[in-house]
C-alpha cells in the first residue's frame, strides 16, 4: 500500500466538537490529536471547571458553555453528554449544526437514540456508535491516552445511514485503536444489555446490599479482601450515566433482570435442598467460561 | 526488642502436615519453608500427580495418598482439604495423631466446621483459622510465596481452644505476613458469608445467565469488554470448594440471598416505574464505598 492509501484511510477532521469532555469524550480528544486528526477540538460541558481543566490538560483547545458556539463551524460533533441528555443537547445545537458536519456519539444505548435523534436530525449525517470502553472514575482528569487501544467500538448504523460517513468514522475508530464491528440497534441493546448493563445493575445491587448490612456491623467493609472488592469497582461508575443507562434501555433490561433472577433462584433452592449435585453442575458450567475469553 | 523476643514470636514446628496441597495449602507450605518455620514438611491429597508435582517444585518434602502417614509425628496438621472433607479427614488421621499436635485448618466457613471437629477431636488442640485470600487457580501450580502478604487471617477460638496453641497459630500467620484478627465462629460466618459468599454466588449466578443466553446468541462473548468480564474471575473458582462453602453455610446464605434479592428487585421496580430519584439514591450511595476501602 502506497502513502496515498494510508491518506485516504486516515480520517481528517477541521475542527471536532466534543460535546461532554468526560472520560470518553476527554480521551478520545486525547487520541485525536496525538495522531493528527483534527485542526482544533472545542468542548461543550455544564461544569466550568471540568472544561477548564481540560483546556489545561491540552485536552481541548477551547470551550464554551454555549453548545450552539462549541458546534458551530465543527465538520464532526461528538455526543458525549448522558444518553438521557441527548434530546435536549441536539435540539440546543442543531439551527447552527453545518449542513455537511457528520454526528456521532458514544453512548452504552442505542435504539431509543437512533430512534429519536434520526428523525429530529432529518438529512443530517448521523453515525451512532458505542465504544465499549470504561473505568470507574469520571470527569476530564480520568481521561487517558490509548483508552480504546484493543477496546470493541459498535457501530449501530440504519438504513439512514449515509455510507461515507460511516466509513469515516469507522476510521476514526480504527485510527484511535479500537475493533469495529456492526450491529443493528436493537441487537446491540440486547446484547450489552446483557453482557455490560445487567453486569453493573448486579454490582450496584450487591454493594447496596453489603451496604445495609455494614449499617449493623461497623467492621464489616474491613472484610472484604474475598471477592466482593472486585464489585466496589463496577459499583462506583457514574451514577447518571447508569441511571440513563437503565432507563433509555429498560425492555432489555427488565428482561434481562428475570433470567437472572431465575438462575439466581435456581442456585438458592440448590442450597436450600442441600443439593450438591446441582450446584456442582452450575459452578462446572460457569467455570468454563474463562478459557473461552482468551 | 532483643533478638531472643523474635525467637520467642516466631513459630517452629518439626514436622508440618499439608492436607490439601492446592492453592492455599500449597502456598503456606511454600512461605513456612522460606521463613524456616518447619523442619519438614509433608503433604496429603487425593491426586497423586499434584502431589508429585509439590515435591519437584520444593513445595513439601515429601507425600503419602494415605493420610494417616503423613500425621504421624507431626506437631503442626493443617487441614486444608475441602470444608465439606474435614469430618472424613480428621477420623482417617486421628489414631495417628501425637497428643501434643496443633490441628488447624484454612477453611472458609467456621460455624458448622468447630461443631463437628471440636467433639471429634475431642481434649486435642484445634484452632480454627480462615486466611482470605485466593485466585481463581487451584492446585499446587497456583500457589505463590507471600499470596497472604497484607491478607486477612481471621482465627475463631471458642472457649475450647487452647491459649497457647492459638497465639503459636497467630504468629505463624503473623510470620507469613497476614493481617490477624479473631471472630467468633457463628460472626465469621455472617460477615463472610456476605463479603465473600454471596459476591461469589452472585457472580456464578451471573457467569450461567450469559452463557444461557450465548447459547443463542454465538458472538455475546466477544462483546465482554464492558463489566462481565470482571465476574469470569471468580465464576471460574473451583466448583468444589464453593459448593462446601454455600452448603456449610447454609443458613446465611439463604438469609443473604434474600436481603440482595430484595435490593436487586427495588432497583428493578425503579427501572419498571421510570424512577430516575430512585435509581440515582441508589447508586449514589454504592458510590460512596469505593472512598472507604481505601
């Protein structure tokens, strides 16, 4: 492959607008301009602070507090805000959005996203997207280099979906480190409904239940080398990100709740009826599991 | 302190018994060794290849498929068996077992363990102990110098146990870098039962509900950047020891499980109900945790 090739891979952005300068937002600005694709990066936020830091950090060149101003004259708008701020976010922004400027966004939900912004975007190019990448800390001081080096993204796109700008963005993708692969929104839903949302709504459940418990026990958080550390991670996450996580992808979630919940209960009688035979089966089982991620 | 204060402090046995050379087993062997602790040390098990594979790696001098012999003129036995093999173990070795030897065990549920094995062992030293630590390997290969380096040791005397013998047992955990504290049996239980038992429960429980659903879905576990993968860990804990552990501890487990199933079905009201106050009170407070394990 000549040098040409590699330009033609390479996306090129005038200036990125980076909507939400968290952890995703922040780092993928971080990558963005190590490797040269952007001419300037501008970000939106409701905490001053945060952007100012930001700027500081050499994360961002500029913000503003105004969404409208951070979009104007961007040729890619970022959403990077909480899923459930998206409507509010796209509506502030969109009488200044450049009629060529591609959208995407980054966030753990897609069919209620794709299904309210595409008609409010109308022929505007949208890109939904979902890298699968995340620490338990937030904020811009959480961001880092290489975040989705190795990381999955998910592209989500429709039938709506125009076919350059999904390529562009699939090669921002790529360029930043990330394995892209497709799915259709729903199915999306569906499955990181289950392998990302069902996993954290599982910690969340377990560290309040600790937590009514240590209420009673003053020493009892001291204990907890023996496996339930390893959940403290997952249960400090952002709350409102997590709040919109369940609430924009509650069907899958509901679902996913009940089998659950009936593997959960199966494991119970097992114990209750003494049934050693059971629980060896179900333990064998899910011991499997872990030659299969490597 | 002078020199003859640490001599005082550091336990010496001549002979120590490893029954179980697996990964906690194994490991004790391995630090008791490099801290001179033993004169020699001998290992029991059921499989002869792990045992023969203890001594080529330095773990244990020497082993013997039959328990019996490798008690006999022992003055430390470390039962590190199954839980659920402790009653079959002690009355195999018991009529070889010198007057004046320390029986104690690792075991991760004390309760049901010093009712059965005080009785049986009648006027003997035992002095019940719990090191919390452990990987999700099992077998002699996954036993590490210092794995109890900074881990908790909990000892559970009852008013049985002889003072002398529990502060020698105290200070070989000492020794080996352990954290000590005592609890009463039927307190460890509880309090472990909900730090280490559940979590692992929870995350078994979990493990089976993505593999339930992958059996339809073939590609769901290449999504598993985004949470599960944290639980495989321990859903790939030996499937042995844990059906013990959930068994012996029977009686909190069902109790635990009830409290977190009880939580998990409020956030899952919150997710039907829309109820994003609810949801963000919850995890709020599973954020605060993280701060204060640190």
């Amino acid at each position: 492959m000549g040098p040409h090739v590699k330009t033609d891979m390479k996306p090129y952005f005038k200036k990125i607008a980076i909507l939400g300068v968290g952890l995703i937002g922040g780092s993928l600005a971080i990558d963005c301009r190590k490797k040269k694709l952007a001419g300037s990066i501008a970000g939106f936020g409701r905490n001053e602070g945060n952007l100012k830091k930001a700027v500081s950090l050499g994360v961002i060149d500029a913000y503003d507090l105004k969404v409208e101003k951070v979009v104007d004259g961007a040729d890619l708008v970022v959403l990077a805000v909480p899923v459930g701020s998206y409507l509010k976010t796209v509506k502030a922004f969109l009488p200044r959005l450049s009629p060529d400027a591609i959208v995407t966004d980054v966030g753990s939900v897609k069919e209620k996203v794709v299904k309210e912004l595409e008609p409010l975007l109308g022929g505007r190019k949208f890109v939904p997207a979902h890298p699968v990448a995340g620490r338990e800390k937030s904020g811009v001081e959480a961001a880092l280099p290489d975040l989705f080096k190795g990381a999955r993204c998910i592209l989500t796109p429709t039938d709506n979906t125009d076919p350059a700008s999904l390529e562009k963005i699939k090669n921002l993708w790529k360029e930043v480190g990330a394995v892209v692969s497709c799915l259709s929104p729903a199915e999306h839903d569906e499955v990181l409904g289950m392998v990302s949302h069902l996993p954290h709504l599982i910690a969340f459940a377990l560290v309040n239940t600790v937590l009514g418990m240590a209420e009673k026990k003053e020493n009892l958080i001291s204990y907890s080398g023996g496996g339930f550390r390893d959940f403290t991670r997952i249960g400090a996450s952002s709350p409102e990100m997590w709040k919109d996580i369940f609430l924009t992808n509650r069907e899958n979630m509901l679902s996913h709740i009940e089998k659950y919940e009936a593997v959960l209960g199966r494991l119970k009688k097992y114990i209750l009826d003494r049934d050693e035979a059971g629980l060896l089966r179900e333990f064998e089982k899910s011991k499997k599991i872990r030659g299969s991620l490597n």
